[in-house]
C-alpha cells in the first residue's frame, strides 16, 4: 500500500473559506488541534467560522512537540467530547501529531498548514518526539490527510524564519533521493526523483526572492515558493516512497535533536546543516565530485535565508560532553535513515566529516 496525497486539496488566497462546505460533509464534532499562542487568532477564526456552519467544535493545545505525553493527553480529550475529527491548524509538530491521533483512533484527519515550514500537512508519516524536542522514531500512517487547506492568507502570517527553514528541507527532497534512490528501476520513483529536482531548481531561483519579497501584488516567487515547501515536497514523498523521503541530512537532523541546546531550532533549519554534512560525506566515501560545487550553491542561498550553516550556530558545541560521539551513535544506529545510501557510512566517518566540518578544516 502507498499513501500518496491528501483525498481534497484546497489551495489559494481563499483556501479555508471554500472548503468549509467540504469540512462540514465530512465532520460533526472537530477537534482544532494548535499549539503556539503566536496562531491563536487564526486558531480562533477557524474556530468561529466552523461553529458558523453549525458544527459542535473543541480545542485543545499541544504542551510540548508531537510527543506521546501531548498524544495520549489529546486523545482522551477526543474520546471525552466524542469528536469525530481532527483539524490540526500549525507548523509540523502539530499537524504530525494531529494525524498520528486521527490514524490512531480511525478518525478523518483535516490538515490546515499555518505556516510553509514542513511538508507535513500532506503526508501519510508522523515524526515523533520526546517532550524535550529528542527525535524517536518516524511512524507511517494508514493515509494521508482526508483534506488540506492551503490557505496562503494563513501563511502569509507566519515569520519569515518558517519559510526559510521550509526551503531548506524542500531542497533536501532532491538531495537525499537523488543518492538513495537513482538506481532503483520503478518508474514511480525515478519520476519522483525528476520532481524534486524541479522542486530543487524552483527553490533556487525563488527562494531568495520569496524570503526577502512582499505576498502583496501577487509576487509569484512566494506562491511557487511556498507551494513546493508545503506541497510539492510531500508529493516526491507520497510517489516515490520511504526512499525519496529522507536520507543522511534527516539522519543527522534527527541525531542532533538529541543534544538539548538553550534556544530551539526549526526542524528545516537542522536539516539544512545536516545537507551541507551529507554533501561532504558524498565527496568523501563516494568520490562526488559535484558535491564541492552542489555546496557552495547552497551556502549562497543559505545565507541569504539567515540560516544556520554550522552545528555551533544551532548553538550545540560539538566538542564537549560527548556531544560529537552522541550524534555519531546516534547517526549511525541500526534503523537509521543513514543506511540508505549507497556506500558505507560509520561512526567514524560522521566523527571526522563534523569535526572537520566544524573547525573549518574544509574549505567552503
């Protein structure tokens, strides 16, 4: 079975306010799932305008990430009220553990993406979290979303750091899948693999555009921008499967969630320097003698979006506490999305590419 899309996608300036008839066909009672008070004012319109169409409507807030703490809490509160749906409205954490909820207690899911920082409004996949921030593991799901609404008014909201760490974990599509997956003869796949490198090309000549450019007058390098953050990017993952999702960017992503550091970072914003990492270990043990280049053109638009380009600069000093054999151990265990690329890669090899990384022994 492969979970390719949501079943109805709404998209646009006016987005929510079209699929209202839709929500009310399908749902009775929804639960609004949120977290951050800096949506609560969206949280409140979605709110009114679905007690509008006459629907019996809660809310509850996530207290920490997509964690099993803030499920298990949730979904008494569902269980309680009899909800018959989820409508998860926020950035990736909420909408992940919106549709971990409804997967789990075979519930219609509804996504409403509040910002353009994931793909996770689109896609049949939960990443789940300690309540500190600490990756577990990744959990798929039945289905993608009954419905997601794509509203760019509700985007257009969001800080602009959002969407630079969406841009980010977009590139990451062609990236990873490019390496894991350019041998494997499905003709899903390979089309796919062709889609995120579209994606990849778009977000290089817009995504600087789209960061420093107004929403008004139409600027279509923030629509297109935005579209293939939240959107196009979970398509690749809805075609071309597991492959095509992630590989040694998530991975270390994933590892340095890990390392508690004072200020919290995006999950795009981690992803990205671990790209910059998968970049050096595909010239070190793969010979690509593109990747020197692939990493220069990503430094450029990396630092035009305020992202971080170093571990230090997500604020974790790789060289205390154990923190580099920490993230290494990590990398590296059994069920790591790490093992799918194509050569051999230990702890060793992480070790040596972040220390060298970090010290700026290579040269970027």
């Amino acid at each position: 079975m492969q979970a390719i899309s949501p079943e109805i996608i709404y998209r646009g300036n006016n987005a929510w306010g079209k699929s209202l008839p839709q929500i009310a066909k399908l749902t009775k009672s929804p639960l609004i799932l949120g977290r951050s008070v800096n949506t609560d004012n969206l949280r409140n319109k979605i709110f009114i305008d679905l007690k509008n169409q006459n629907l019996n409507v809660y809310s509850a807030n996530l207290k920490f990430d997509c964690c099993f703490e803030d499920i298990s809490r949730v979904k008494q509160i569902i269980s309680n009220n009899n909800n018959d749906s989820v409508i998860a409205a926020g950035g990736g954490k909420v909408l992940d553990a919106g549709k971990y909820i409804a997967d789990c207690l075979d519930i219609p899911c509804i996504t409403v993406p509040l910002s353009a920082s994931t793909c996770a409004g689109w896609t049949a996949l939960s990443n789940i979290y300690t309540k500190n921030g600490q990756f577990i593991k990744d959990v798929v799901l039945g289905s993608c979303p009954k419905i997601l609404v794509y509203d760019h008014k509700f985007i257009q909201k969001a800080p602009s750091r959002t969407l630079a760490s969406g841009i980010a974990d977009a590139l990451a599509k062609w990236y990873e899948s490019s390496v894991t997956s350019s041998t494997i003869n499905d003709g899903l796949v390979q089309q796919a693999i062709q889609i995120s490198r579209v994606l990849r090309d778009q977000l290089l000549l817009d995504g600087e555009k789209a960061f420093k450019g107004e929403y008004e007058n139409n600027n279509p390098a923030w629509k297109n921008t935005i579209e293939a953050c939240g959107l196009t990017a979970g398509l690749v993952g809805g075609i071309g499967g597991e492959k095509c999702r992630t590989a040694a960017a998530h991975a270390i992503h994933n590892a340095i969630t890990q390392i508690i550091a004072p200020n919290k970072f995006l999950h795009g914003e981690i992803v990205g320097v671990g790209l910059l990492l998968q970049l050096r270990l595909e010239k070190m043990k793969n010979n690509n003698k593109l990747a020197d280049q692939s990493i220069k053109q990503m430094l450029v638009l990396m630092k035009a979006l305020n992202l971080p380009t170093t571990i230090a600069q997500l604020g974790i000093n790789v060289f205390e506490n154990n923190n580099l054999e920490k993230i290494a151990d990590f990398t590296c265990r059994d069920k790591s999305e790490i093992h799918f690329l194509p050569f051999e890669i230990d702890k060793q090899d992480i070790v040596e590419v972040i220390e060298n990384f970090e010290q700026q022994i290579i040269k970027i």
